[in-house]
C-alpha cells in the first residue's frame, strides 16, 4: 500500500532573489518594494507594473506573503496602488528629513490598524490564517509604520543610479551603500566610468 501523501499546507514560501515574477525587490523592506511596482516613476512615462488586479495578486505572491495569487479586486488594486504612493511620499521625507504628509500617514495607519495575516501552528507544521488581500497590505503597511517610524528610517537611501527611483534601506556597516543593487545600478555604473575613462574622460 502507498504511503498516504501529506498535504502541505498553504502558506507563504520565502522567495529568493531580487527579481522575481517581474518586480524588483531590491530594497531589503516590503514596505519599500512595493513603491518599486511603479517602475520608472521619475521618468516622462512611468509604468505601473501593478496594471491588473492579477498583477497585485502576482506582487503578493512575488513578495512571499502568500502562497498561491489570491485573485484581488478591482478596488483592491486602486486601495494597494494609494498605500503604495502614501508609502513613497513617507519614505521620501524621511529621506529629505522632511515633516510627514498627514493624508498619507492616515492612509498608511488605516491600513496597518487591519488585521494582518497569522502564524498559526497546524499538525504539519506552520500555517497562516489571513483576511484575504486586505490582511495581506495590513502587513505591508505594518512594516512601513515599523520602518518609517523607528531608528532605521534615518537608513533610507535613494539609489544613485542614473533615472533609479528605487528606495532602499541601507544596513551596510559604513553606510555609504549608493545603489538598490550592485548587481544592477552598480553593474551599469561602473561599465560607465570604465568606458568614460576609455574616451578619456575620467580624472
């Protein structure tokens, strides 16, 4: 007789990698990665990688908080895409040690005063209970209230790359990280001095 197959239970898989699924998650932060679902944002035509509410769905599997895509709402989508430019705006005056839009913090505190997923112990292990999409960006908005509102928000950097809009937080020891990714930004920077200095351009 077969062993009986266990079922695994639906649950978050802790995703690896700075691209995953088409979105970047570069800046060591939920709160700060799904600012970077609108790419290009500093340029004439920005695109906004969460055009569906599939997409949202896609960005949440993406950003490990859940297993399979929950299949959000129209208005689900309108209601990340708010949370996500009120989480911009905060980080970017914590950035310019600016004072706190006060519509953009009530966006945020409204969403992390949700319910947020839970970490419950089932017989085969660890499982999450949830509320659907809106526990899910209770969760997100949670980490931005932790982040932008403790020590680490004096950590925010804005990468240096040319055009980059991508926020980050920096937990390299020096401090002095300048870009969302070495293997990115950093990559295209340094092919870029190297070709200056070829055409004799550098010091």
């Amino acid at each position: 007789m077969a062993p009986r197959k266990k079922q695994t239970p639906e649950q978050p898989v802790a995703p690896a990698g700075e691209l995953r699924d088409g979105f970047k998650f570069r800046s060591g932060r939920l709160c700060l990665d799904l600012p970077a679902s609108l790419a290009a944002r500093l340029k004439a035509e920005p695109k906004d990688l969460l055009e569906t509410p599939h997409d949202l769905g896609r960005w949440l599997v993406a950003a490990g908080l859940v297993a399979k895509n929950p299949e959000p709402t129209g208005e689900e989508l309108r209601q990340a895409r708010e949370l996500r430019e009120a989480l911009y705006q905060l980080a970017v005056a914590r950035l310019r040690n600016e004072g706190l839009d006060s519509k953009a913090r009530a966006v945020v505190n409204r969403w992390a005063a949700e319910p947020p997923p839970v970490l419950q112990l089932s017989p085969e292990g660890q499982t999450w209970t949830r509320g659907g999409v809106h526990s899910l960006l209770a969760a997100v908005a949670r980490d931005g209230v932790e982040l932008l509102g403790g020590p680490l928000a004096e950590r925010i950097r804005n990468c240096e790359g040319e055009g980059c809009a991508l926020l980050f937080v920096d937990t390299s020891r020096s401090g002095l990280r300048r870009w969302c990714s070495m293997s990115g930004c950093g990559n295209k920077a340094k092919v870029e001095e190297f070709r200056r200095r070829q055409r004799g351009e550098g010091g």
